[in-house]
C-alpha cells in the first residue's frame, strides 16, 4: 500500500512542538514599504496555533 502524502503547503507553514503547532504571522512577505515600522515589528516572531485549528493541521501533516 502506498505511503499517505503530507500536505506540502501545510509542511512549509508549521512546524511541531511539545504543546501543538507554531505559525508566523501574515503579511510579512512583500510590499512592506508602506507598512509602518511598528506593524512589522509586531508581525516579527512565531505564534501558537490555535486548538480548534490543531485537528485539521494534524490530518494535513499525518500526524498521529
């Protein structure tokens, strides 16, 4: 039988620690020059992922 896929994008987004997922924030790829430096600054880091998103994150990468 074939080995289940992972799906790529998500494998790219999130990363697996101890307590769940963690993301980067949005809108910190292009056109930053018309954001202000305290947006960017705020945008800088990682965050958790929420719980009620986990179950999904969990089917996208197999995670068991």
């Amino acid at each position: 039988m074939p080995k289940a896929k992972v799906h790529s994008g998500a494998a790219k987004r999130f990363k697996k620690t101890g307590a769940g997922y963690k993301r980067k924030s949005a809108h910190k790829s292009h056109i930053l020059t018309k954001m202000t430096t305290k947006r960017k600054r705020q945008l800088r880091g990682t965050s958790e992922v929420h719980p009620s998103d986990k179950i999904l994150i969990d089917r996208m990468l197999r995670a068991n």
